[in-house]
C-alpha cells in the first residue's frame, strides 16, 4: 500500500509494474488474504495497525478484481486509466515540436514496438501497454531465472528509456497542473 503509493506520486510507470505484480501476488495465492497475510505481510517489520492496513487494502484489491471479473486475466480498470491516460501523453509528446529528446527515444523504441507488436495476441494494443508488456514480461523472466538475450535486454532498454521519460513528463503536467490550481 505505502510502496504503491509511493509510486504513483514518485515514478508512475514503476507504479503499473508494481500493481501488476501485485495483480499476479494475489491469484498466486488464489486470493486468499489469511494466507498472504501468513507468508507476506508478517514479514514486514511495520506495526500491527500498518499491518491491518495492508491487509485491508489487499483484501479491497482483490474484491475489485472480482468485481472486475480479473481473476484469471487482466489488469484493474484504476491501472488501465493510468496506462490510457499516459499513453495519451505519449502521442502529445509526438505531436509536441519541442519535445525532440521524446521523439528520439521513440525513434530507437519504434523498431522494437513493431517487432514485439508481432507476437502478442491483441494487435490493437496501444504502443504505451505494449511497452509495459515488453517490461513486465523481462521482469518475469528475470524472476524465473531464464536466459535473456542480449537482444531483448537492448529491444528492453529502449522501452524502458522511453517510458522514464513519459513518467517524468507525466509528473511534470501533475505538478503543473496541481500549482495551476492553487
């Protein structure tokens, strides 16, 4: 809950990853917060009331996956708003003749996007989920342990560049946006 928190104000693509990775903690444990709370949650040194806290908020996590019907499949709608909204940012900034650093990023990305396009299921994909994909897949692999290619690490690299930089830009609008309303 706190990590999350953290970052969504701090780095909101790391926020998607992380929620994502929650997503899959939970049908790893076929939802069932008695048993996280056993093997995760006790191993947080936090106080008790932190601890009913996150308890709280996985068990509110796992009710909006099914209420979403995501038990098997799929990202929370709040996660899906987030990846919409930035991938909108995303096409600003192609659009926007100031940002060339943005666009030279792509330029290196565009090459990948199309390849990874090919092997995913929906071709309708936007290119900012796609990149989260790409991501989230290499962070499944590094977990698993499995061989990764140098290719994939370079094709990997450039999805992540780019996507730092939406995050930044994403938070720089949050914060400009915050002060324009004061």
């Amino acid at each position: 809950m706190q990590v999350a928190l953290e970052k969504k104000k701090n780095n909101i693509a790391e926020y998607v990853l992380y929620m994502w990775q929650l997503e899959d903690l939970l049908r790893a444990f076929h939802f069932d917060i008695e048993q996280l709370e056993t093997n995760v949650f006790t191993t947080f040194s936090e106080s008790a009331s932190l601890r009913e806290e996150i308890y709280q908020w996985y068990s509110n996590l796992s009710q909006m996956m099914e209420m979403e019907n995501i038990k098997e499949v799929g990202h929370l709608q709040i996660t899906k708003n987030v990846m919409l909204d930035l991938n909108t940012l995303h096409v600003q900034l192609l659009k926007t003749p100031e940002e060339i650093k943005y666009r030279e990023l792509y330029y290196k990305a565009a090459p990948n996007l199309y390849e990874f396009q090919k092997r995913i299921e929906n071709k309708d994909t936007n290119e900012v989920e796609m990149m989260f994909l790409g991501l989230y897949g290499l962070l499944m692999m590094r977990i698993n342990k499995r061989n990764i290619t140098e290719e994939t690490e370079l094709a990997m690299k450039t999805f992540s560049d780019q996507l730092a930089l939406l995050s930044q830009k994403y938070h720089e609008r949050e914060e400009k946006e915050k002060t324009e309303w004061i």
